[in-house]
C-alpha cells in the first residue's frame, strides 16, 4: 500500500512540475505513513506506519538515516 501511494504521490509531484522530494508525511485520523522515496534511496522505499501521536521529526531523521545506511 505504501508503495502504491507513494508511487502515486510522485507522479502528481512530478505532473505538477514541483520536483524532487526527500520525506513525505501522510497523516490520517488513526495514524500516519511516513515515506523516504526511492529516488531519495536508490530505488528502496523507508516506509514506517506510526500512531497519530508519533514524534515526526524523530521519526524522519531515523528514516533519513536508515535510507542513508541502505545505499
């Protein structure tokens, strides 16, 4: 599903002409995906599924170093 939507989240970025993007945070009423995409990584997408309540930053400075340590 992550794939799926971040697949589709950097289609319209890319339609829309605005480029690139390192982290996305999409945030629902009972949780939130927390996505570092694949052109961030080389082709591996850092996804983490979290609680509404989730400390985002430390969450995406994990992610940010885990994709670093994947490359």
């Amino acid at each position: 599903m992550a794939a799926s939507l971040a697949g589709r989240l950097r289609r319209a970025m890319e339609a829309a002409g605005t480029g690139a993007s390192v982290f996305w945070h999409l945030q629902a009423e009972q949780g939130a995906i927390l996505v570092v995409p694949s052109d961030a990584t080389g082709g591996i997408l850092v996804v983490a599924v979290a609680e509404p309540d989730v400390n985002i930053g430390l969450v995406r400075l994990e992610l940010l170093r885990a994709a670093e340590a994947a490359i």
